[in-house]
C-alpha cells in the first residue's frame, strides 16, 4: 500500500546526467516516478543540474567532485567521498536510495546509518565483472569485498534479475529482494516498424539485426565480427563510446549510427528483424528489453539478466559460450527460416507487456515505505 504522506527520497548515482547508460536512465526514471506520486527527491551525484520531471515537478541535483576512469574517459563518476553526514543533514531525507552504489554510494550509506535514515541499494552493475575487464586492482576478489561492505551498510539490496538475486546470495549479501525494470511500451512498440527506415538501415535489403549498448569492452561487441560479414545481413550498431573506432575497423559492413535517443531510437529499434547482444555480465540489459517490447525477438548470451527477458525458441534464443562463429551461425540459421523468425517476433512484445515502469515504479515505493516505516516487532 503507497504512504498517503509525500516522502523526501535523497537519490544517490554514481553517474548522472550529461551520461546517458543504464543505471542513469533508471535513476531518471525512478526520480520521475517519485515525483508523480506526490514525493520529494533530491538527487546527489557527480554531475547534471536541477531538471524537470516528466510530471513538471523541479528535481534538485546536488553534485559532488567526479573523476574519470583512465580507459573510459567519457563517463564521469563520483569521486571517493569523505564524510556526507552534514550534507544527508541538511536534506533531511526519510528515505536513500543508492543507485548502483559504489564510491559515492557507501558515503551516503555510511552517513545514513549515522543519522538513522533508511538505506536501499540497488545493485545494477557488476562491479566484480569490470573489475576483471578493465585489469583493477585487487580483481574481482577486491570488488566483491567492497561491495559487501557497501551492500552491508545499507537496509536493503535490490537485484534486477533472478540471476543478479543468486549471484549476491552466493557472495554473502543480503537481505536481497527482486526489483526488475520497467519499459516504456509507447516509446518501444512495433508500430513504429518503418520501411524508409529499414531502406536507410539496410538499402541493399536482407536480414537488418542490431544491437544497442555502450561502445565499452564489457559489453564484447567484436564478437559480432564474423556475423556483421554474413551475406543478406546488415549489422546496426547503435550508441557510443571508447571502442567505436576499434569495432568499426573490426566490422567494416556494420552501421554504426551513434547515440540515439526518444522517437528516432524506437523507430529503429523497430525497424530491426532480430536483436542481439553479447554481453555476459549483464545485470539485467536494458536494451532486450526495449527490443522485445518493439516487436523484436532477440538472440542474447545465455548469461545474467537476460535469462529472466528471453525464452529460447519463444521469444529469442540463448547463445551458449563463447564462440563468435556460433553465433553467427544462428543469426544464418535465422536469416534462411523467416517462419521461425516471424513466429518469435510475435511472441515478443506479449513477453514484456506487463512491465511498465508504474507498475515497477509501485513496488519500488512499496519497498521504501516499508524501510520508511518498520513494523513492530
């Protein structure tokens, strides 16, 4: 049951606006959903300015020192925090919520729990993952202890998938509940299906498969090499970021279009035939989501979040291992049986209709309340 009283909600992210990422469009959408329901958020990160919501609402960011990572220059992230005891003081929260937290994140759960404050965190990115790919000190050995020590200073944790719910259970953290991600369904909806597009995307025609993701190693997009040179198949590559000119020397055929956002996004989102996506270390991914909503079955790694997104052989297909070459193989398989593609792709908005981001927005409140508000023992 929603609080009839408005709470203050000091929403801490690791990274904000100008960043465009998963865990920046969730804090987005969780700050605007408070806002609709009559709350107050305040957000604390390391860059953005004071917004509108999309109910009109003013939303204050107070922003903290950033720095950037050496091989990812273009996202800036909080710096190591001292003491935000004083800042929480002057905000007044009744409830924190810690988007992804890391750095900055255990500041403000440390500072919370000084002064009494309910603390959720949210777990979205696999810090043990990156530690792993970008070579950090300490390995992921180091990262899963900190995020223990994160996790463990604050009331809650919230996993966006069953897979991030057991992989957290296995390293020692808890009280964990599942908290998915909504998906806009106007945005992302086959109706938006184009063939102008589709001439532009692919004008010799054939298979148009794409994928949507940060241009970042962890995300293993030159595994899409082999496939992006299969005759019939255009490969569409859409977002930004270090390893874009690295990949476009790798898949010369491919159609890298940069970062799209709003009705452009849905339109080619839409306009694909399959949607595909490397990644192992996703918490959730985002980016299938959108994809099934629009109408586009998707052919993902048989790993993490988009375990709970795609049924194989209903919905999309679950690519095992680790092998480029396999996966191209079924992205042939599926170009030669349009049958088989057509039938998933039906099956793929109904697979997701129900995820709104209203509905997920309500439960995140239910959770809130319920830390806001303890019951007796």
């Amino acid at each position: 049951m929603l609080p009839e009283v408005g709470m203050r909600v000091a929403v801490v992210a690791e990274t904000f606006l100008p960043a465009v990422n998963g865990v920046v469009g969730s804090v987005l959408r969780v700050v605007d959903h408070l806002a609709l329901r009559g709350h107050d958020p305040v957000v604390i990160a390391p860059s953005g300015s004071s917004y509108e919501s999309r109910c009109g609402a003013r939303v204050e960011v107070v922003t903290v020192p950033a720095m950037r990572l050496p091989r990812y220059r273009q996202l800036p992230l909080a710096r190591p925090a001292g003491d935000l005891t004083d800042l929480l003081r002057r905000l007044r929260p009744d409830v924190v919520h810690l988007a992804s937290p890391a750095v900055l994140g255990l500041a403000a759960a440390r500072a919370a729990r000084t002064l009494g404050v309910p603390s959720v965190a949210v777990f979205q990115t696999d810090l043990a993952a990156y530690a792993q790919r970008y070579r950090l000190p300490g390995g992921p050995a180091a990262a899963w202890r900190y995020l223990r020590t994160v996790h463990g200073t604050a009331d809650l944790t919230l996993a966006p998938s069953s897979a991030a719910v057991a992989q957290l259970a296995r390293q020692g953290i808890g009280p964990v509940a599942l908290w998915p991600r909504g998906v806009d369904l106007e945005q992302f909806a086959p109706g938006h299906r184009d063939p102008a597009v589709r001439a532009v995307l692919a004008p010799r025609g054939g298979l148009v498969v794409g994928v949507v993701a940060r241009l970042a190693v962890e995300k293993r997009l030159e595994l899409l090499a082999p496939l992006s040179a299969l005759p019939g198949v255009q490969l569409v590559v859409v977002g930004d970021g270090p390893q874009r000119r690295a990949l476009e020397r790798a898949m010369p055929r491919a159609r890298f279009l940069g970062r799209l956002g709003g009705a452009e996004l849905g339109a080619v989102v839409a306009s694909l035939d399959l949607f595909v996506h490397p990644g192992a270390d996703e918490t959730f991914c985002q980016a299938v989501q959108e994809a099934l909503a629009a109408g586009v079955p998707a052919l993902v790694a048989a790993s993490g979040g988009p375990l709970d997104l795609v049924r194989h052989r209903e919905n999309g297909w679950l690519w095992a291992g680790d092998d480029p070459h396999l996966l191209a193989a079924m992205v042939a398989g599926l170009r030669d049986d349009p049958a088989v593609l057509a039938a998933a792709a039906a099956r793929a908005r109904p697979s997701v209709d129900g995820r709104t981001w209203g509905r997920v927005g309500d439960e995140l409140l239910g959770h809130l309340q319920r830390l806001r508000t303890p019951v007796a023992a």
